[in-house]
C-alpha cells in the first residue's frame, strides 16, 4: 500500500502570507494527488484533483503542483478562511489513501 | 444542490452494531461510486468502504473487514454501512462521500461530503 507524509505537521502564518504544503509518496502516484481542505464540525472540501486541477469552485489563490512522488500544495495569500487541517490522497493505487495532514493555523 | 446527509450515529458497547445511513440529493445517485471515510478522535482521514454505482464492486479496510457491510439502495438514493463487532478503535466521525467521476472504477476523488455522524464505542 502506499504510503503518503505530510510536512509540516503544522504551519504557523499570519493573514495575506503564503503557505506551502508537502505531501510526499513512498512509490510514484504519476499525477494521481488529491488536497482536501478541513474544518472542525465541517465536510472535507476538494480543492485539487490530479496534482493541479482545481475542483468546481476553488479559488485561484490556491494551486497544487508536482509529480511521481513530491506535490505541493500553495495558497498564495492566506485569508482568515484557510485556517483549517489539509490532507493529501492518492488514487494511483487502490485503496485510496490519506496524508496524515498540515494543520495550517494563525501566528 | 448536491447534499449528503448521514444518520445512524451514536453510543454503542463494544461488540454491539449500529447501521449508518447516507441519504443523498442533487445528482444521479445511481450513476457514481460512493464511499465511507472516517476520522477518529484527533486522527487524521482513513477510507473505510466503497461500492460501486451498481452495487457490483464493495471493497472495505482491512481494518473492518469482516465486520462491516456497505450497501446502497438507487431507488431510495440512499447507501448504508452495517457495523456489527464494534470496537473501542470504531470510535469515529464517518462520512459519506460521493466520487468526483460517475461510471468508474479508478478516479477516485471525492468532490461532495456529508457532514458526519459520530459513532462512538464505549463500555
């Protein structure tokens, strides 16, 4: 099975700061990377499918990145509603597969 | 509007069952994959189950293999999990989530989720 990790485990940054995100894969996904993003209380929401498209909906600030087994996930200005848990998922291989996660919260 | 709605949640003894409900809206139901994914308490996501539009392919953990039996009703628009030798480690938010592709068997992304039903096993 494959195995995916997460750096940070948390990131700490301010409103309006950019946040960048790892997710790391112990055998290539090719492009085959999901990000989540979640809140408390809240349904996970799809932000990007297949390492760089952004889900229905999405705003621009955020972009995915990557191939094989290191992806990126980027928000570019931080607004107080991306303070949340963001998990990565591969589908390259069944079953599907969750990082650990990068809690992004407020410094 | 797409919405995913869970049921069937709450407080069961270890070994006892509970059946978890999925009553979906907004799209074909009978045309896309579905799927349970849980997070225990301070844990991160880990999918449980899966079945197939028609019903032909279900798939589980291994950690609930055995235990568990994922079903769906397309008339209904509804799916369900029975969870039957429950365990302290069941504890957990579940979620029903719909695949982002209808008709297949390998994208699998989730682009709707419910909001969750805490099953929680406790003596």
């Amino acid at each position: 099975e494959i195995v995916l990790t997460q750096s940070p485990a948390t990131l700490s940054l301010s409103p309006g700061e950019r946040a960048t995100l790892s997710c790391r894969a112990s055998q290539s996904l090719s492009s085959y990377l999901a990000w989540y993003q979640h809140k408390p209380g809240q349904a996970p929401r799809l932000l990007i499918y297949d390492a760089s498209n952004r889900a229905t909906g999405i705003p621009a600030r955020f972009s995915g990145s990557g191939s094989g087994t290191d992806f990126t996930l980027t928000i570019s200005s931080l607004e107080p509603e991306d303070f949340a848990v963001y998990y990565c998922q591969q589908r390259s291989n069944w079953p599907p597969a969750f990082g650990p996660g990068t809690k992004v919260d407020i410094k | 509007e797409v919405q995913l709605v869970e049921s069937g949640g709450g407080l069961v003894k270890p070994g006892g069952s509970l059946r978890l409900s999925c009553a979906a809206s907004g799209f074909s139901f009978s045309s896309y994959s579905m799927y349970w994914v849980r997070q225990a308490p301070g844990k991160g996501l880990e999918w449980v189950s899966s079945i197939s539009s028609s019903s032909r392919y279900i798939y589980y953990a291994d950690s609930v293999k055995g235990r568990f039996t994922i079903s769906r009703d397309n008339a209904k628009n509804s799916m369900y999990l029975q969870m039957n030798s429950l365990r302290d480690e069941d504890t957990a938010v579940y979620y029903c989530a719909k695949q982002i592709v209808p008709d297949s068997t390998s994208s699998y992304y989730f682009d709707y989720w419910g909001q969750g039903t805490l099953v929680t096993v406790s003596s």
